[in-house]
C-alpha cells in the first residue's frame, strides 16, 4: 500500500507543479484551453468510477454535465448566487439525479444500459427547451465573464480536490468492492457485495462529478443553451475514456487532454475531414491498444520488470 | 375523426422509416450480439453512393442493385477488419468502436460530398391517393412495403435456406456451430453485410422524403433504436411491428397530448426504450435470454 | 517657484507618454484583420457562402488598393454552428490572433453566445448574420453589437400587414421551427396582425432535430386554415411543401426568407411550390430578373475571379452585400481606424448604392437604430423562380 502511494505520489506532486505554473508559460487563450481539459478530467474521472469500477456503461453522461451546468447557470442566472458556490450545488442536485437513475439502471445490463443512457442524452435537450420558463429555453441563460487564468486555476483546483477524493475513496474498502464487482458480479454477491447498493453508489458519484464539471462548462462559457451539452459530447467523454484508458484515474488526463484538442488538431490537417480523423483515431486505438494511453504504460512498465 | 385516421395513416408512413433502419440494427445484433451505432451513418453513406451513380446517368434500379452489392461488400469487409479483432472482448470496446466508426462515416461522407441538402429519387409515384378522409402518398405505401417485403424475405432466408440456417446457429452457439462445419467468421460477416445492404434500401426509401444530406439518418436513428428494442432486439418481425407502431404512437400522442408536440418527440422515444428495457426487456417479440453462470 | 515649474515639466513629459496612441489590434498600416465564425461543416454547412462570399469580395476590393492602403485579411472559422464553438473560436480570435472586430458570424445562439464577451473586451461585433432582433434591440446593454439583415420579427410583420390587406377573411394555420428562430417569426406576425390575431387559427412547433413534419403539416391541415405559414429552416420547408400538397390541401403558402432560397425552392416539385409568397432584401442570383443588372454582373464576375469552382447561390450574394457594408464602414472610419472608430461609422450608415441589395433600399442605422437593411419586397414563386412584386416597404422591427 505505501509503495502505491509512494508511486502515486511521484506522479501527482510534478504533476500539480507543472499544473500550478503552467499558466505563466502560455498565453491567456491557451489557459482558457487548459481550463476546458480540466473540466473534462472531472467528468472523465466520474465516468471512469463507473465504467472502469463498476463495470456500467453510460453514452450519456453528458444529460448529467446538462444537469450541473443547468443548475448552476439557473442559481446564477435567476437568483444572483455567486458562481463558486453554485459548484457543489450543481454536483449535489445531479448526484442525486444520478442516484436516482441508478436504481432502475439496475435492471439493464450492457448493450441495453448503452442504449438506454444514449436515449437520455438525445432527448435531455428537448427537455431543457420544454421546461423553457426555467432553463430560458433556446435562448439560453447569460452568466458573468470570468478572465482566462482566473478558470484555469478555478477548474485545477477542482480537478485535483476531484482525483484527490477519488483516489481515497478508491482506495477504501468501497473501492475494492467496486473493483470486486467488476471482476466477476458473481462472485461478489457470492462474498456477500451487494450489487445494487455498489452500483447505484458508483451512478450518484459518477454524476456527482458530471455535474460539477457541467457547472465548469457553463461558468467558463458565460452561457448555456439546450446545445451547449449535445449527444456528442456525450460520445466524446465515451472516446476519452476508452483512449485514456478505462479505470485509470490518471488516464482522464490523456483523455481529456485529446477531447479538447484532437478537434483543433485534426482541423489543422485537414479542415474539411476533422471528424474522419478523430473517427479512425478512435477505432485504431480501441482496435491496437483497448487499454488506452493507461494500457499502454503498464505494457511499458510490465516489458521493462524482469 | 378525420384528423386521427390521417395522424395514423402518416404515423404509419414515418414508423416506415423508422423499421426499415431497425431492421439493419436487428440484423448485426442477432448476428454478433453487438448493436451497431454506426448504422444510420453506414445507410447515409451508401444513399451517397447511389446519388453519385444516378448523377452519372446510371438510372435508376441498376444503381439501386449497385449499391446494394457495395453497400454488401462494405459490411463484410467491415466485420473483417473492425470488428473480428475485438470479438469477445468487453462490449464496451465493441460499443466505443461502433461510436468511432459512427463518427468517421460521418466525418467521410462531409468530406467526400459536402453538406448541401440534395433531391433524391423514389421509386414510386408521389401522387397523393385518398382512402376516405386520409390521404397519403403511394411513397408512404411503397416505404411500408418495402420493409414488409424485407421482412419476408429475411424470415424465409433465415428459417429456409442453409446459410440462413447458418447465421443463426453461429449467432447461438459459436463452438458447436463450428463443430458442425459452419464457417462462424463468414456467417458474422454475412450477418454485417445484410445489414448493411438493408441500411442502404432503408437510405434509399427514406431519403426521397426526408431529402440527402450527411445528417439524414440522425432524426431517425433512436427511433429506429426504440422500434428495434420495442420489437424485441433479435426479432426482425418485432423490428417492423414496433417501427410502424412508434410511428403511429408518436404521432397521435404528438397531435392529441399538447406536451408530446414539437422537441418532446424525442422524449416520447426514450420513454418507450426505457419503459421496454425496464418492464419487459425482451420487447413484444423477443425470447428471454438465459445467462449461464 | 522651482517645484511649479519641475510640476509642469513632469506633467508635460507625462501626458506626452500618455498621448502615444495604444496601437489598435489587428490593425497595421497596410492591413486589417477581421475574425468570424461560420458553420462550414455540419446541419447549416449550405450556409457557408455567406463567409467565402464576403471573402471573394475583400480580394476584390484589396486587388484595388484595399482601404486606405490597408488590405483586409478575413480570418474566417468553422464552428458546426455549435455555440460552444463558437464561443472558442472567438475567444481565439480575439487573444490569439488579435483580430480587430468580428464580422459577420452566422447564427442566433451562436452570436449570442460571443455578444457578453465581445463587449466585454471592446471587439465590434459587426453586421451578425441573423434576423434575431435582439441583436439591434439590446444596443445599451451592448453598444458593440450591430445587425444587418432584416429581424424574423420584421419580417413576421410584413406578412401580416400583407396579409390584412389583400387576405382580411384569411384562417392562418403556421408551422414553425420550435427555437427562436421560429418562435420570432411567429411573434412578429402575431404583433401585426394585432387585434386581428384570432386570424391565426392554428399554430404547430416541430423539433430541429427530427427528420420529417409530416404529421404536424396534416394536424395544420385539419384546421381548415387557407393561408398557411412555413417558418422552417432548410429541408423542413421543403417537406412542409411536399406534405402539403400531397394532403391535397392548396392554401396560400407564405414561406420565410431564409428558407426562401431559389436553390431550395427548386427541390420541391413545381406544382407544391406556384404561388408562394416571402420577402426578400438581396438580388438573387439564380433568378432570371437580374440576369443584366449591374450588380449582378460585379457579383459574376467577383466570384469567377476570387472565389472560382464554387457555385454561386443567394447565400454568397447575402455575404458580400455585407463585405460591402463592412467596406463602406471602414472608409467611414477614417484613415485613424480605431475600434471606436469603426463603431461610430457603423452607426451612422447611409449606404445607397450596395449593389447587392434590391435598389431603392438605403442601409442606414443610428446609434439608437441598429438595423442595417429595414426594407423588403414582397416576391411571389412562379414557374420556378421568384418574381418581384409590390413596392419596397418597410421592415422596422
């Protein structure tokens, strides 16, 4: 146990160093950028709790961002809170949502569980625009502008408090029941896990983290409409996931690092095929390295033990 | 009473639509086990292919059957090179590749044809036709039409014919089939290629109406997912019924209950994937699967 | 008597730094930056023209010296017509590139989406290409936005008062796109048509996303109206054509200007079409009115020169009616081209020879009026091309 923390340790400590000084090196754009990956990382690291610990799919995280940015954007909007506590807030309201639909998501196994949280993120607009006189419909709610590095430092230090708190719960006995459960369901109940309570646990935390990245995204945006969390973001935080590599908290960097910038790239190659890019990226990886960036270190680190 | 018959006999014309790309997403899942999120942008991409051919002058049912036997070809080589590689692995692998394929088709037909909204041909006459009240056009019969005859002939290929026989032994039971002498890889195959080549009619019906662009199938594919799933999702029976009865259902529920109107469609979709996967997972025509420990 | 005149000598050396002028982004002395933001992939991709005709326009007026001296360099992103990217885009423009204003960037969320951050800063949000009328409404909250084209609001109006006189017994039945978009056109003609808004006897949203609206064309059919609305965007209109016709029901069509392109309108088959009405500020190409109109000839031959292989339409004509404006704009702002500058020019407009524009329209705004082009005419769809008729009125939202 020490010597994973001590390992951990090594990876964390340059890493929240070069995330603390970063902004001085690049420009005030570049920050905003940066900013956005780290937003990403959170919602990657909930989704992560769920797939890669408790084994379930969702196509639909993105309706649980929807949820944290409506949240926050309706708190700020509508009754003047200030942004920062909205945060917790938003988290809180789309964990419980979370929760909420983990209980029936029970019931569904794989295949149907993707289809049915793909359901959800395709129609959540249409929901956001019917509620109208509460979300401002498709006009969208107009929120304060905030400078470049001031959401930088303000999603970092979400982003580390987020993979702090994650990597302790995971290393309690919650997490090894998670990981129990995702081994062999079976043979869990077997020793006496209780599946339902594990996985709608792992739903309400994956959302909690969903939501506060969705209230990241509308504060740093100054803006939210129906379209501001499409189905495909939805499939974007999937395609990070699975490149960073499922379960691998760290592997949410990489991940989030090729959401927010595999787009710009692919465009610089080609302005009319960005999409043929990033679709052939993802199946290549998914076809070469199914384990992701995260897969592709322990191949390193295995081939280099004697 | 009038407008009812009418809201059904359009809510039979769109649920058309909606069962014939179900029925190419009932294919691969009762061949491979996996559903294909790729299917509605495969379909866009093989209408493409038939535009460009009746753009140079091919007319029009030699490029129909071109298309067909490429759209064929191009999911068999698909399951080859994409898929086969991550058989057996975890269905999330199998899901995210689908997703990616989802994006680069789409991606590639941007590229290749641009986003213009094209005319597309049908087939059959526009001319609209009034039963009593109603009235609707013989394209609407002829979409109908096509997915029954579909239908049909799947059903007849599947319970007659050896390579039908085939399919679905190496669908159930992969080992044993092999024991036997079923060639399983190629039966996988085939199953991506049906179902491609049924994407492609089901492109081709749709297009005349809804018009071509790279997006066409966008609206259509959680429909097409609730009409599959409704229907029962290896049933390719079920994939019809439940296409022509979402249709219908929406429709109705869109005109007569004010909520329902408009965006909520959509909404009214995934009540029905959710209300089925919760209550009765096997849909109207499935069979319950046994999970063997 | 020391002290005084060491206080005059530093006040003196210090207003003398102060009056350096702080050099204006994007601006040098023989070239001008302008950023904007267009969906050149994904569901409004047909839209594009609207940039890449602004574009040929600037290599025109550059191959003849640009503005005084200065060349114009339109940097021009796509953004899938996805706020979000939008957002991003701009932001870049802005911080990274520098630009000097924001011309032109197409779509209501879209503009929306940069209009908080774009005041902020103190960027011209110039000539936005959407009806949306807040975009010339909202002046005092954001005196750094103007609009071009006439509002959906405006143009709602305009059909009614038409509709008042020459159809006063008409039952309205109007099918509109569920966002604002849709929903401006429907409360402009609800405006208009003011006491009289019982006319409209039936209205049905559709869903964006949804792939046909045939159902909600038969429940508009049911109403029994005789004059029908399409505010639809793209195919939709084309459906709603087609659905229409084959329902067998022969109403009054009134089709909304954005939808109204003859490129569009030639996708329905003739006998759904013949009749309709909508309005229209622009020349259009691809009718055979302005076949010899001069306007016309310099629209031919900009784009054979600076923009050859890509077919012209009504989106690229739109386009470089508004690099006109932006030029006329720049030469107003003066050889001190500055952001403020530039602003003021733009808000005392009084253009009357863009040649892409019917004749007769002047573009005039004030800092109090910010709309561009207030003035349309009214076309009818004959024999598969639009047909000018009536005089030119007036679109004041």
């Amino acid at each position: 146990m020490s010597r994973r923390l001590a390992l951990h340790a090594a990876w964390f400590v340059p890493g929240a160093l070069v995330v603390a000084f970063l902004p001085r090196f690049i420009s005030s754009y570049h920050a905003l950028e940066w900013a956005r990956v780290g937003f990403y990382f959170v919602a990657l690291l909930g989704l992560n709790v769920l797939t890669g610990y408790s084994g379930q799919i969702s196509l639909g995280h993105g309706a649980f961002m929807a949820i944290g940015g409506y949240t926050s954007a309706i708190l700020i909007a509508h009754h003047g809170m200030r942004d920062v506590w909205t945060i917790p807030l938003a988290g809180l309201v789309a964990g419980g949502v979370g929760l909420a639909f983990g209980l029936p998501a029970l019931r569904l196994r794989g295949l149907y569980l993707a289809l049915a949280t793909f359901g959800v993120a395709v129609a959540f607009p249409a929901l956001v625009q019917k509620f109208d006189h509460f979300t401002g419909g498709s006009a969208g709610l107009v929120l304060t502008l905030h400078p470049n590095d001031w959401l930088y430092y303000l999603t970092w230090a979400i982003a580390g408090a987020g993979l702090v708190l994650g990597w302790l719960v995971l290393a309690t006995p919650i997490g090894r029941s998670f990981r129990a459960l995702r081994d062999s369901e079976v043979a869990a109940v077997s020793s006496g896990i209780s599946p339902a309570l594990y996985k709608t646990l792992a739903f309400g935390i994956s959302a909690f983290y969903a939501g506060i990245a969705g209230a990241l995204v509308a504060i740093s945006g100054a803006y939210v409409t129906p379209q501001t969390f499409p189905i495909s973001l939805s499939l974007f935080l999937v395609v990070g996931m699975a490149v960073g590599g499922i379960g691998s908290l760290p592997g949410s960097v990489v991940g989030a690092i090729l959401i927010q910038f595999l787009p710009t790239y692919a465009s610089h190659l080609s302005e009319q095929a960005p999409q043929v890019i990033e679709g052939a990226i993802l199946v290549g990886v998914m076809l070469l390295l199914p384990g992701g960036a995260a897969g592709l270190l322990r191949l390193v680190q295995s081939s280099r033990q004697p | 009473m009038t407008e009812f018959s009418q809201q059904v006999v359009s809510g039979l014309a769109s649920g058309g639509i909606y069962a014939s790309l179900a029925l190419a997403v009932v294919i691969v899942y009762r061949s491979s086990g996996v559903i294909n999120f790729a299917q509605g942008e495969m379909a866009t991409f093989a209408t493409f292919l038939a535009w460009t051919f009746l753009h140079h002058g091919i007319s029009y049912w030699p490029a129909f059957a071109l298309t067909l036997a490429i759209a064929f070809a191009g999911g068999v080589a698909l399951e080859r090179v994409v898929i086969r590689p991550v058989e057996g692995r975890p269905v999330l692998t199998v899901v995210i590749l689908t997703i990616g394929l989802l994006i680069l088709v789409n991606g590639a037909t941007q590229w290749i044809w641009g986003g213009a909204t094209r005319k597309f041909p049908s087939p059959f006459s526009t001319r609209p036709v009034h039963v009593g009240s109603a009235a609707f056009s013989i394209q609407d019969l002829g979409i109908v039409g096509v997915s029954l005859a579909s239908v049909a002939l799947l059903t007849l290929f599947f319970r007659f014919t050896k390579l039908g026989l085939g399919l679905r032994a190496a669908a159930v039971n992969p080992e044993e089939s092999r024991l036997v002498g079923v060639r399983v890889g190629w039966m996988l195959a085939l199953g991506w290629g049906l179902a491609a080549a049924l994407g492609a009619v089901s492109g081709m019906m749709v297009a005349p109406v809804v018009f071509l662009d790279p997006n066409m199938m966008q609206g259509v594919l959680l429909y097409a997912f609730a009409a599959a799933v409704l229907g029962g999702l290896a049933s390719p029976v079920g994939a019809v019924v439940g296409g022509l009865a979402l249709g219908v259902v929406l429709n109705l529920l869109g005109t007569y209950v004010s909520t329902f109107g408009g965006q909520m469609r959509l909404v009214g979709g995934l009540g029905v994937i959710l209300a089925v996967l919760l209550i009765r997972p096997t849909g109207l025509f499935g069979r319950t699967a046994v999970r063997r420990v | 008597m020391k002290v005084a005149v060491a206080a005059v000598v530093l006040l003196a050396a210090a207003s003398a730094a102060g009056a350096r002028p702080v050099a204006t982004p994007g601006v040098t002395s023989n070239s001008i930056l302008i950023g904007g933001t267009i969906p050149l992939t994904g569901e409004a991709a047909a839209a594009a023209g609207v940039a890449r005709g602004a574009e040929a326009y600037f290599k025109y007026v550059n191959a003849r010296g640009g503005v005084f001296g200065r060349k114009i360099t339109y940097k021009y992103v796509d953004d899938g017509y996805e706020p979000q990217r939008t957002f991003l885009a701009v932001r870049q423009l802005v911080q990274q590139d520098g630009v000097f204003a924001i011309f032109n960037s197409l779509g209501t969320s879209n503009n929306a989406a940069i209009r908080g951050f774009l005041n902020q800063a103190g960027v011209p949000q110039l000539f936005v290409a959407s009806g949306a009328s807040t975009f010339g409404r909202d002046a005092k909250k954001y005196p750094w936005t103007i609009g071009y084209i006439p509002t959906y609001s405006a143009e709602g109006r305009v059909y009614a008062r038409y509709l008042l006189k020459r159809k006063p017994g008409a039952k309205i039945a109007v099918l509109y796109q569920d966002d604002d978009y849709g929903k401006e056109l429907v409360s402009g003609l609800q405006a208009g048509l003011g006491k009289k808004k019982g006319l409209i006897v039936k209205k049905v949203g559709y869903d964006p996303t949804a792939s046909d609206v045939r159902s909600e064309v038969a429940a508009l059919k049911a109403s029994k109206a005789n004059v029908f609305m399409i505010f639809a965007f793209g195919k939709f209109a084309i459906q709603a054509f087609i659905a229409a016709n084959q329902l067998g029901w022969r109403p009054q069509i009134v089709v909304n200007d954005v939808a109204a392109a003859t490129s569009l309108m030639q996708l329905s088959p003739p006998k759904a079409t013949e009749g309709a009405l909508s309005i229209v500020f622009g020349k259009d190409p691809d009718g055979p009115t302005w076949k010899r109109d001069k306007g016309m000839k310099l629209f031919r031959s900009v784009m054979k020169r600076y923009a050859a292989g890509q077919t012209p339409n009504g989106y690229y004509a739109a386009g470089m009616a508004a690099a006109y404006t932006l030029v006329d704009t720049l030469k107003k702002a003066g050889k001190n081209l500055t952001r403020k500058s530039v602003m003021t020019a733009a808000t005392h407009l009084n253009e009357k020879s863009n040649p892409f524009v019917l004749p007769g329209i002047r573009i005039r705004t004030t800092p109090s009026d910010r709309f561009p082009i207030s003035q349309v005419r009214l076309e009818r769809w004959h024999k598969g091309h639009w047909v000018l008729f009536g005089p030119l009125l007036s679109a004041k939202p």
